[in-house]
C-alpha cells in the first residue's frame, strides 16, 4: 500500500488516478480548489479549497499533512486555453505558465520533506511540450507552459536523484476530458492506467525520462 498524493483530483484524468489507487488499496490524498460528488464518493482524503498557484498553497498543504511521508507525488493539475498568433492572450499564457510549470515546482519543493529514499514524483506534461516534435505551431500558452515543466522535471530528477527520489515527465495521450472540450483519441481510464504503470516501473535508472503512457519514450 503506497501514500499518493494527486493533484487536481477532482476531474478529468486525476479523478481516474484517484479512482484506480483507491481500487487497488493505495491511500490517496486528493488536491483540488472543489471536490466534485464523484470525488467525493471514492471515499478518498480530499484536501479542498488550495489554489497550487497561490503563494501560500505548497506551505498550507505541508502543513495539513503534518509530516505523513509520501511515496508518490502525481502532479497533474493543468489549464489550457488555445491561442494563435493572430490571437495572443498574455493574460492567459501567463496562468498556464503558473499552473502548468511554475506551480508543480513549488508544490514539490513544499513536499520534498515528505519524501524519503524510494519515493516518486511523476508530472504530467504533454507532447505538445515538445519543441523537437512541434509541427503545428499554435497553443502558444500550453506548449510554452509545457516546455517549462518538462525542464523543471529534468532538474528535479538531477536535484532529487542523491536522496533516491525518482522524478518522470508522463504524457498521457489525447484524452477525452473537459479539458480537451471532449476530443481526443483515448479515455481518461486506458490513460490513469498507462500512467500509472509508468510510475510503478519508474526508478533511479529512469529517473529524468519524458514518457508516454504507453511507454514510448519521448523527445524533449
């Protein structure tokens, strides 16, 4: 039995995270601004009410926890709005660059006392992250966000990797979520499940990858 904790639990493919740790016995601490009723009826913990990009979210959570070790830390919580050149919000690009990148670094280093020689961290990035397979353009906000997340990742894998802490970039597909306003190629259960057989194989010799759900190892 593991200790996980799950960013933006509430919906989407964290809600299946959630959903398919507590089916096969892990304990989950479940992170969102409002649970929703099908959070709440997994009978999960559910830590409500934070904001990851509110300066005193990583402080605020350390402190609800009150020193519970943890063996995975899944950061998945994310925005994406769709911006084209000739359509550039500022405003918008900035908040995915907060909750996307900037947030999932500082709510790690708030946790990293709760996590011992063996523990994981996994963040959720996406292929379109990827500035070497890039061949669309647009999303400027999300790709940009992305990018800065999957580099985060890298030096946290080379920070952590001395006190036995594996650290793993996860795409999951395209998913049909809200977030992708229903499109997509996969369904959130198929991606927690390939996302969560990463983790579970993830250790030092892995530590740093940017991996697909299925596996494939990607390009930064």
């Amino acid at each position: 039995m593991a200790h996980v904790l799950v960013t933006g639990g509430n919906r989407g493919i964290g809600l299946e995270l959630c959903r398919q740790l507590a089916a096969r016995g892990d304990q989950v601490v479940a992170v969102c601004r409002k649970p929703s009723t099908e959070l709440s009826a997994l009978g999960v913990r559910v830590e409500a009410d934070l904001d990851v990009t509110a300066p005193e979210a990583g402080f605020e959570l350390h402190r609800r926890l009150a020193g519970q070790r943890l063996d995975v830390v899944i950061q998945n919580a994310g925005v994406l709005s769709h911006e084209s050149l000739p359509t550039l919000d500022v405003a918008a690009i900035r908040r995915q660059l907060e909750v996307n990148a900037i947030a999932p670094l500082v709510l790690t280093a708030a946790l990293r006392p709760l996590l011992d020689k063996g523990s994981k961290v996994a963040l959720v990035t996406s292929r379109m992250g990827s500035m070497a397979d890039n061949g669309s353009g647009g999303y400027y906000g999300y790709r940009m966000s992305k990018a800065a997340l999957n580099a985060a990742g890298v030096s946290l894998a080379r920070d952590l990797a001395p006190s036995g802490i594996a650290v793993v970039l996860l795409h999951p597909g395209f998913v049909r979520t809200g977030m992708t306003g229903g499109a997509g190629s996969t369904d959130p259960d198929e991606a927690a499940r390939g996302l969560l057989a990463r983790i579970d194989a993830l250790d030092l010799s892995s530590s740093g990858k940017f991996l697909h759900a299925n596996g494939e190892e990607l390009p930064f």
